[in-house]
C-alpha cells in the first residue's frame, strides 16, 4: 500500500530521494490515507499541498520540529551574521572545516528538502491521473488542475533553489519516486540544468497563481515573478531579470509600506517596522508589500512555531550593564525568551546612517529602559545598577566585535523583525504570529541590480532611492552605485530575513566578504566552502553508480 506519511526506505539514498512504497497489499482500507485514495479528487490536491506546504514550512520551525532552524544555513556564516551562542549550524558558521561529510545538520537538510521535492512530484504526476474529479470553488476544474500543479511545480521550484544554491550540481529527478523502484546509480545533475528547471517550474506557476494567496500561506504570482528575476540573474540574463522585476512591482495590489498602519498605528514607531508586527503581516491586514506570509498559530493542530527569536534575539535578560549581571526582566515588551545563536556583525551595524529608521531601536534593539514591576507588566522589576534609576537607559554594544575568543555576547543588538512574545508564555522561546517570508522591497533590489549590470547606474540609483527614501536613508548617487553597495543595502533593508549566503553565493562574493566582515568564522572559511559537502551517507548508499563529491572534500 502506498502510504503519504508511512514510507519504508530500503536504503539511505532513497530515504533522500523516495517518498512513497508500492502497492503490496490488494486491500485499501477506506480509513487509511494513500495516494490512490487521497489524489481522486480536488479537495484531496488540496490536502496534499497543505502537507506539501507544512514541509516548506519548516524553513521557519526548524528540523524535525525540534530547535534547530533550517533557515540558519542560508543566514549564518555571512557578512552580516555570525554564530555568538553556537548551536546547529552556527558550530559550522564558526568553523568550516566542520563543513564535511558527516555534519548532521548539512545532512538533514539535504534530506529535508528533497522531501520537498518528492512530496511536489507526488502530487504532479497524479494530477495526470485520470478520472479525478476536479469540481470545487470557484474554478472549472482544468483551473483548478493547473493551479494545484502550479503551486506544486513553485515549491518544487523552491526546494531546488535552495539545493543547487548549497551543494552545486544536485540529481534532478522529477517522477514520484517508490520505495519498490529504489535507485543506486544516481546521478548530479550539472547545475545550469537545475537552474533551467527552476525557470521551467516558476514559468508554469506564474500563468495560473493569483495576485493574492490562494489560501494563507501559500505562494503568489508576485513571489513567483520575484524569484523568476532572480533566476535569470544567477543565469547572467540580467534583461530578463529587469523584466520579471518590474512585472512584480508594476502589479497595482504590490505596494511598499511607506506610512504607519494597523495595530500600532497609534503607538511610537516606524513605517518600515509595521509589517511585522502580529496582525500586520498578512495582505489582508494591510501588508501591501508582502509576497508570501508563513502562518503560524498557537495550541492549533498544524499551526507550528518560528523560532527566528529564539536563534537570533540576544539573551538580555543574563547582560551586564555597568558591572551588573542579570539586570533585564524577560518581557513581552522586549520580546521574550531569546538564545543569542546567531547576531549581527559589527560590520552590518555600522553600514547603518543614524538617521536610518531600518536602524532606530523600533527596528534593531541597542537600549531598554530600566522598569518597575508594574511596568514590566508584573514580570518583576529590574535590577538597578549602580548609579542608575528606573526610567534610565541601559544600552547593548557592538563596539568589540564578536570572534571566536570573544562571543557568548548577551548584550549584543539583534534585529526586532521577530520581536514577538506570547503574553501568556513569556519564556516560550518560539513565537506564534504570521510571519513574512517574501516581500516586494527585495524585488526592488533585484531590480537594482539587474540595472547595474546592464550599465545604468542612474536607473540603479532611482531604484535604491525608493527604498532609502521610505526609511528616511541618504539617497544614494549613481556614481556610487556597484554591486558592493547594493549587497550592503540589501543588509540594511533585509537583515534577519533574506537567504543572504544564496545572495553572496550568486553575486560571487561569499568568500570575500565573509572574509573581511565575519570574525567569528570568516578566518576558517576555505576556497570550496562555496558548496556544502554532499552528505556520506548519500555517497556510500548510490551502490551501482559512483557518486563524486564537491571537490576539496574528497
């Protein structure tokens, strides 16, 4: 029997690319969901892609639903994010030679994302079934057959981006893989071929994803033309990826968020802030620059958690300030329960102009106002320094950088991006509210730059402006603009959120600038860490056809 969540693996290699074991038993048990009985029909698509869409999901709520954020392979080890209280993969961003064969968290995500992979093709090819009844909403149902393909087709997309991004040349297999019809003789496919298939995928998607999300959660048309540009930058194509970018921006319902709205509109801030505060992130709650939005939801079946707060934010409540230890009360003011992982570099703060709003407290968190009990919301008042009164100001610093000798830093800034804390459970170190994943600022960049690299620095330069207008930023000159200065505004705008080693991977600038901006980790970092290490086990499990590894990790 072909089950979706039961799946025997005869060896390692298809536990990496198999999703499915064949039929082997004649009976089909009307309470047991399989493939044949859940892809009949199109509210039974739709339950496959809500599963499908979990899986992508774990991006955000880390592996195994465990602590461990997925993410934090593409945003650590970089120039503007180093490890400071390590675990996972921030033990790699310090030190690459653990970037090997064996690293567990290099492996998990390998075979995380070829579930992904495999759980997209599933629904892909039973969608060519026949006699599937594709009735249901609004749609005739050769509508809804394409749109659940397309959506199918954009995270099977996704998954590949991230895989030719992190180990090169990937096997590309697009067929249902069963565990009766194991593969040994797999092999890597070069990695322009991935990349012509991701354009393929996200070609597909774009002609049947709405404008809006289908339901939340899922992809849009705007994500799909947004990642199309970026494709056909990494393809040096940089007149397509203008034309890509400038169909997501030129969408009327696409609009950057350049004046207060929702739930803190009342309340001291900043524009740019707004969109990720609970009850903001989502289009229809006002975020017009929002591409893509993960849903989240506490004590919900399937609701999940983001653990971005609990590896980024600072452990403030255990920082000194004037000699004092432990001054800081947990609140939800200050967004609650944090473990430090992975912070900013020196570097990444100090690109920043004072008048920046990206830059203002509301938006990265350099100083907390000492509490009494009663304004910390009854968590207990914080601990007086000497010298110091309530009212007065206690500031983080980042005047020494954080190295391998000197980190552990608990007083260290970290971006309020993901500053959320549920009011019942402040010591949760997950947080609950819909998140962004995608959003129409960065298509701007990639608008810049594919400007930049077709010679117009003036149209570059208007381009940056918009997005340095809206946080009050120093418009930039046209003489002034290369690729340096874009990776740079891309930090400033999108710190905390992009796949920034995806970015410098593509641009051609990893090595340099984790070389010269990351101090925790950038010393270690060798010539072929471009890649991550195909994972052993994979390796030793094709038994009928060598498969080579990345070079310099023979």
């Amino acid at each position: 029997m072909r089950t979706i969540y039961s799946i025997i693996f005869s060896t390692v290699l298809s536990m990496v690319f198999t999703g499915c074991s064949s039929d082997f038993l004649n009976e089909e048990p009307p309470h047991i969901i399989t493939t044949p009985t859940l892809y009949t029909s199109y509210n039974g698509f739709q339950s496959g892609l809500n599963g499908l869409y979990s899986l992508v999901r774990e991006d955000y709520e880390g592996r195994d639903a465990s602590n461990y954020l997925r993410k934090e392979m593409w945003m650590n080890g970089v120039d503007n994010m180093t490890s400071n209280n390590r675990d996972g993969f921030a033990r790699v961003a310090e030190n690459w030679e653990t970037n090997n064969s064996t690293n567990v968290e290099i492996y998990n995500n390998f075979y995380w994302l070829y579930r992904v992979v495999n759980s997209a093709n599933t629904i892909i090819v039973h969608a060519e079934d026949d006699d599937i009844d594709w009735t249901g909403g609004n749609n005739p149902p050769e509508t809804n057959k394409n749109t659940v393909i397309a959506h199918a087709r954009a995270m099977r997309a996704w998954a590949y981006r991230y895989l030719a991004y992190g180990w090169g040349d990937v096997p590309l297999n697009l067929s249902e893989a069963l565990g009766s019809e194991v593969k040994t003789d797999w092999v890597r496919t070069p990695v322009e071929e991935v990349k012509d298939q991701i354009i393929n995928d996200l070609l597909f998607a774009e002609q049947y994803l709405g404008v809006e999300p289908e339901y939340q959660g899922r992809i849009t048309k705007g994500a799909v033309q947004h990642y199309l540009s970026e494709m056909y930058l990494w393809k040096n194509n940089p007149q397509k990826a203008l034309e890509w970018a400038d169909k997501c921006i030129n969408t009327p319902e696409y609009k950057l968020i350049t004046a207060r709205y929702g739930v803190r509109r009342t309340q001291p801030g900043v524009a740019f802030m707004d969109m990720f505060y609970d009850g903001n992130s989502n289009r229809n709650e006002g975020n017009t620059e929002a591409l893509w939005v993960f849903p989240f939801e506490f004590q919900v079946t399937g609701g999940g958690r983001n653990i971005l707060r609990r590896w980024h934010v600072s452990r403030y409540e255990a920082a000194s300030f004037n000699g004092k230890a432990n001054v800081l009360k947990k609140t939800v003011d200050r967004g609650g329960r944090g473990l430090g992982r992975m912070s900013i570099t020196k570097w990444a703060m100090d690109i920043y102009e004072a008048n920046d709003e990206r830059f203002s407290n509301y938006a990265i968190r350099k100083f907390f106002i000492l509490k009494t009990n009663d304004e910390n919301g009854g968590a207990g008042a914080d601990v007086l320094p000497s010298g110091l009164k309530y009212g007065d100001t206690v500031r983080m610093s980042w005047a020494a950088d954080i190295t391998f000798s000197a980190r552990a830093k608990q007083n260290w800034p970290y971006s309020r991006k993901w500053d959320y804390a549920y009011s019942d459970y402040v010591d949760d170190p997950y947080q609950y509210n819909d998140a962004i994943y995608l959003r129409l600022a960065e298509t701007y960049l990639l608008k810049a730059e594919a400007q930049l690299l077709l010679n117009d620095k003036p149209a570059a330069a208007a381009t940056l402006n918009i997005i340095r207008t809206r946080s009050n930023a120093t418009p930039v000159k046209a003489e002034d603009v290369d690729i340096d200065y874009i990776l740079d505004e891309r930090s400033r705008e999108l710190f905390c959120e992009e796949t920034r080693r995806c970015t410098l991977l593509r641009t051609g600038k990893w090595l340099e600038r984790v070389r010269k901006y990351n101090h925790n980790g950038g010393e270690t970092a060798r010539d072929f860490d471009i890649l991550f290490a195909i994972p052993q086990e994979v390796i030793d499990a094709n038994l009928t056809l060598k498969m080579p590894q990345n070079p310099g990790f023979e």
